[in-house]
C-alpha cells in the first residue's frame, strides 16, 4: 500500500508541511526533511521551484525564486533525494507546475519519483480531464498518488469527478485567494467545510491555504483528515534559518 494511504488509516489529524526545495540555501532539503519528520509532521510537500508560479502568494513565490538562483533543478532535486528513504518513512510527496515535468519527461519523471521512493505528486495546473486522457496510465505504472485539488467555488459535480478520479486524498484550497493571504478562517469558509464534508466523499480531504496556527489547524481538521501549511513554514525558516524546527512544529500541534 502506498504510504499515503497508510498514514490516511491514521486514527488522528495530520500535519503536512509544505517547502520549496533548496531554500534557504541550495543543499537545506534533505535537513529539513529529517528535521519535520523527527517534529511529529506526518507528511511533506517538497516544492519544486518555478519561474511562473501562478497559484502562490509573495512568500512562495520568493522562495522559489531564491532556490532557482541558488541552482535548484528538477535533476539536482532528484540528485538530493536519491538517498531519502534511508533515513525517512512519513509520505513525501512532490508538488510543482506541470513544465518542469514535462520538460524531463513524464515517464522518466514518474519513474524517478518511483525509484528514490516519492508517494504522490501534486500538481495545480493539470486539469483531472487531461490526466485521466493523458497521464493516469502512468502515474498508476509507477505507483504514485496523483492529488487533486478543489476551491470554494468547484462545483458538486466537479468534486465528485475528482474524488471518483483520486485514490489518495483530495487538497481542498480554503479560499480562492493564493497561498499565504489569509490569517484565518470566517463563516463563509466554515459554511465551504460543512458542505464538503456533508457530502461524505469517499475521498479523505486536507485542508491548505491559511493555515498558520494552532487555532487555524483545528478549525481545519475539524471537518477534515487534517491540514497543510506553506507559507507560514517558509516565513519561518525564512526568519529563524531550519536549526529549530521543532519550535514551529509545537506551535500547531503541542
């Protein structure tokens, strides 16, 4: 069984973090992912940078741009990760614009990501009609979690495509705002977690985009598998470097 669909048997919330890949500095990706794991978080988003990143807000943004001066590459993240799986077992999963892979190739991407021991992909602007046509064959091939992501505005017919499609988790996007805009949650949002959960998916779901706390974690995982958190992490290791990791870990789940 794919190791994301272990940890989602889990009887508890999860905690997935999101990073860009070779920031603060080029060779910090495999620290950081050691140090998440050893703090408790149950699964990580690895970023891959790219220079068009439409669905991110400043934070992610810069951080993206700071990793490709650092010299991050699709091929150096691989290089980095070859070995990740010797010292880490949570889900690690990939999360990038559809450019970067489809400049080294689909398969040879997914084969990759199969090979260093990667559990899903996350890819924001690859619609589910053109990966189920084009890519789905594939990605089952190599054994790797396609996530699908939904906002506020997707419709009920649209969700229930996209959880028929997943074998994972489906991402739910908060808002429709990009990532890091918000400081938290209001009625409007409350009323879009009610909805989805009332329509008993048999896809779990996690909730990303301004989460940022204790208080916001919870509101999320309140009717969700659990909560993801981008932006909040990256400002973080932006201002204190990633020797203490563990002090923002405690912060949301004590």
């Amino acid at each position: 069984m794919n190791r994301i669909n272990k940890k989602l048997q889990e009887d508890k919330k999860l905690l997935s973090i999101y990073f860009t890949a070779g920031y603060p500095s080029l060779n910090d990706t495999v620290d950081i992912i050691e140090d998440l794991e050893k703090n408790g978080v149950d699964m990580i988003e690895i970023g891959l940078p790219f220079s068009d990143p439409l669905a991110d807000g400043p934070t992610i943004q810069k951080s993206s741009s700071q990793a490709l001066k650092n010299g991050m590459t699709t091929a150096k993240l691989f290089e980095q990760l070859k070995d990740i799986r010797k010292t880490v077992s949570i889900p690690l999963v990939i999360m990038g614009y559809f450019n970067p892979m489809l400049q080294y190739g689909v398969d040879a991407f997914c084969a990759r990501c199969q090979e260093i021991g990667i559990d899903g992909l996350i890819i924001p602007d690859l619609p589910a009609d053109e990966y189920k046509l084009h890519y789905k064959e594939t990605f089952e091939k190599y054994g790797l979690i396609n996530v699908f992501l939904i906002t506020p505005q997707t419709s009920n017919e649209r969700i229930a495509f996209i959880d028929n499609m997943s074998n994972g988790f489906i991402y739910m996007v908060s808002s429709a705002s990009v990532t890091g805009s918000q400081s938290g949650f209001g009625d409007e949002q409350t009323k879009y977690f009610k909805r989805i959960s009332d329509m008993h998916l048999k896809s779990p779901q996690i909730i990303g985009f301004g989460i940022n706390s204790e208080e916001t974690f919870n509101q999320a995982a309140k009717y969700t598998k659990g909560a993801i958190i981008g932006s909040a992490f990256i400002k973080y290791i932006t201002e204190n470097g990633i020797d203490n990791i563990g002090a923002f870990t405690s912060k949301i789940k004590p």
